[in-house]
C-alpha cells in the first residue's frame, strides 16, 4: 500500500541561528524553507562547512535539533544548508534550558 500523506517544506522567511553542538559556534542564516521533519536555510558562503555536524536550530519561534545533510552552492556565493530533524535527547534539553537560564539571569 502506497503512503497518500506526505510532508513538503513550505517556504518560509524568518532569521535563524545555527548552533555546531560540538564546538557551540554560532552561524546566521536565512529560512528558505521548513517541514516538521527539516529546514533549509540559506547561509553567507564564508560559513563554515556543516555537513553531518550536530546542530542546533534556532528561528524565531522554533527550536529543532537536527543533523546537516546536504549543503548546495547558490551562484550569489551563499550556500543553502538542508537539515533532518532529530528527537530531542535529554542531554540537548539540558543543553538548551541551561543557555535558557544564563541569558535569563543576565
């Protein structure tokens, strides 16, 4: 039986950031598009590379943690960086309401 439902990313305009879980460097970036299931976004060309980092999403009102898994050049020199999502461990929750509480302290 073939799946009737499926999932496409709708575009969607909203600024980003990116965050390497292993060095917690920080990248800004463009939403080019979104599904609950990945996103891409649009980054300057001197970005780093990012494919199969562990990466944390960060675009206005969405938080998604997510594995990098294709990067493509544009011709204007940026890249567009696609993402698959990924459940939410523990370990990155933590992560996340520990940052949560710093920047609220401060």
């Amino acid at each position: 039986m073939e799946e009737r439902r499926k999932i496409n990313r709708v575009a969607y305009t909203a600024n980003s950031i990116i965050v390497d879980r292993e060095t917690l460097e920080k990248y800004y970036g463009q939403v080019k598009n979104i599904s609950p299931l990945g996103i891409a976004i649009d980054v300057e060309g001197n970005t780093p590379k990012l494919l199969g980092k562990d990466v944390i999403i960060v675009a206005e009102t969405l938080i998604m943690y997510a594995d990098v898994v294709r990067e493509d050049e544009m011709e204007d020199g940026k890249r567009t960086v696609a993402f698959s999502s990924r459940k939410f461990t523990n370990e990155v929750l933590g992560y996340l309401f520990r940052q949560i509480g710093i920047e609220a302290e401060a």
